[in-house]
C-alpha cells in the first residue's frame, strides 16, 4: 500500500506520542486538524495502524515479565489458531504473535512470581502438550522501545528516546485504585479523552489530567504508541546468544543497536537468550544488511542466532488486569 510523505510524518510523530492531539500534528505537518483526522482514519481503516497501546512499566507494581516460544508439532491451521485463541483470551498473557522460523509462537506471561507465571505454562503445555515441539522461556531484565526514525528516513538523533517498559532494579510503586482505573482505560483505549475517562470513573476532567501526568512523571506509563501491520511493515525478531557478557558487550551492543533507526525494541533477557532485537523495515535489504554488519561487529561473541519473521502480533497489552 502506497504511503506518501505526510502519511510517515503523521506515523512518526503518532509513534512519539499516539495521544497528540489532531491540532499538533496539524501544526507540525502544515495541513488542518480535519485532515489529519481523516489521514488517521484512513490508515486505521485500511489496517495499516493495527491498534493502539499504552506501555506501562509493570516491574513498578511488583510484575515479573517471561516471553515462551513454541515450536509446534505439524499442527494444522485449525489447531494453531486455537492456539492462538487460547492465549489471547488468558489475561495473565499480555503478549502473543505468530511467527516463521525456528519456532511458531510466541507469548509473555506476568506474575508477581515465578510460581504464577510456571502454574500458567502449565496449563498451556498440559492442555496442549501434544502439539508442541519444543519451547523455550526468557525473562525480561530490562527492555528499550526506542521511536520509528526510519519512517522519515533520519538517523536517530543523539537524545535517544527510550519507552522501555521494564528496568532492572525498580523500586515498587504504589498505585491506588483510581489511578489503576486509569491505566485501565488507556490501556484499552490509548486515545481515550480525559473527558470520557472522567465520565466512566465519575470524577473530574482535572482529576484525571492530574493523574495522568503524575502516571507519566513517575514512568509508571512509559508512553503512548502503536502496533503496524506486519504485512507492510516487515518485523523480524532475533534471539541472541552470546558466549562472555559482560558490562562492555552488553554496553557496545545497546550502544549499536540504539543508534539504528529500524531497530524498535530491545530485551536484556535472562534464560535462554541474552538479547531479543526486534527490527521494523519495508525492504528485506534492510534487515539483511542489519544482520550483516552486526555479525560482522559481534561475530566472535555470538553463540546463537535465532531471526524468527514475525507475521501477526495478534495481542500486545499492557491492561492490568486480575
């Protein structure tokens, strides 16, 4: 699907902050709030914005976060997408995505333990034991969700941006049940007014913009953004295994990896993998030349090198859900 110049523009400063209003975005890429809003419309419609999301630091309220990937035993279309139903209806799973490659699926859990989080693969692996092949399991130590600079062809900038929703260390943070309600509303709906927020949680408009603001002062909401079509935006993730990290390979790896404008996100992980890189590109030439020169970086580092072509993140939440 054809995009032009303001469409990209209107996606990049979306991915910045997918709240801004239609007035700023008009005024930054000179047309009107009307025709913004059209534009917007137009890329949902046609499902080139797949939905919408709130990113929330969850290890601020005490989370684990785990990611499994499944290789799957032949199964046939039909089992794989009861597969996939199974997951994304489990609220203790924020993440699933259908991939080629080495494995099939992916999904995260959270859980305040690692007991929660093993009782529900449990009932994952007991339910569908026999069509999986192998699985492997990470945990997120840290993770930097950095903007879509390759959408406006610019290289990124030194101030690099970074959303990540989850850091090594992090201190629990008390939330209270009107500020969880919050999070509740924009994890559903990114766009909601503060208007209709103060309406559902019948409280006032300057309540909830106070609220917000002091979500986002503290990082408990880490910002604002969106999932693209995978069929027009290629996604690939690589899993990584390096033989001796330490603080000066891992430090060089974030260090090329961040100044990459089509690399969106990066997992410090522990378990299985080192590193989860997810690229974003509209040309395969991208992503193999990205390969291509971080092997000829890392070559001598790497142990495993897993790319798996993601085809469809069917769910990507962050709802804090019981």
């Amino acid at each position: 699907m054809l995009l032009d110049k303001v469409d990209l523009k209107l996606l990049y400063l979306l991915d910045k902050n997918a709240r801004t209003s239609y007035n700023t975005i008009g005024r930054q890429l000179g047309i009107s709030k009307q025709a913004v809003k059209k534009r917007l419309e137009h890329l949902v419609s046609k499902g080139i914005i797949k939905y919408f999301m709130t990113t929330l630091d969850l290890s601020c309220n005490g989370m684990i976060l785990s990611q499994i990937f499944i290789a799957l035993q032949n199964s046939s279309n039909e089992k794989k997408k009861e597969i996939v139903s199974y997951l994304k209806n489990n609220n203790k799973i924020l993440q699933v995505a259908v991939c080629e490659g080495t494995f099939d699926i992916f999904f995260g859990i959270f859980g305040t333990t690692n007991s929660e989080i093993d009782i529900e693969l449990s009932k994952f692996t007991t339910a569908y034991s026999g069509e999986i092949k192998e699985k492997k399991i990470i945990f997120f130590l840290e993770t930097r969700l950095y903007t879509r600079d390759y959408l406006i062809n610019e290289k990124r900038a030194l101030n690099i941006i970074n959303k990540g929703f989850h850091y090594r260390n992090n201190k629990l943070f008390p939330i209270n049940k009107l500020e969880m309600d919050i999070l509740k509303c924009l994890a559903e709906d990114t766009r909601m007014s503060f208007t209709k927020i103060s309406e559902e949680l019948k409280t006032s408009v300057q309540n909830i913009s106070n609220k917000v603001h002091y979500l986002e002062d503290n990082k408990i909401i880490c910002g604002y953004n969106y999932l693209l079509n995978e069929k027009i935006f290629l996604q690939y993730l690589i899993l990584l295994q390096l033989g001796k990290l330490d603080q000066r390979l891992e430090h060089s790896i974030f260090s090329f990896l961040e100044t990459h404008p089509n690399v969106i996100f990066v997992v410090r992980s522990m378990g299985e993998y080192d590193f989860e890189i997810i690229l974003e590109c509209r040309d395969l030439a991208v992503y193999i030349s990205f390969v291509e020169e971080f092997k000829q970086l890392f070559g001598k580092d790497i142990t495993g090198f897993i790319p798996l072509h993601v085809t469809d993140f069917c769910k990507l939440n962050f709802n804090p859900k019981p």
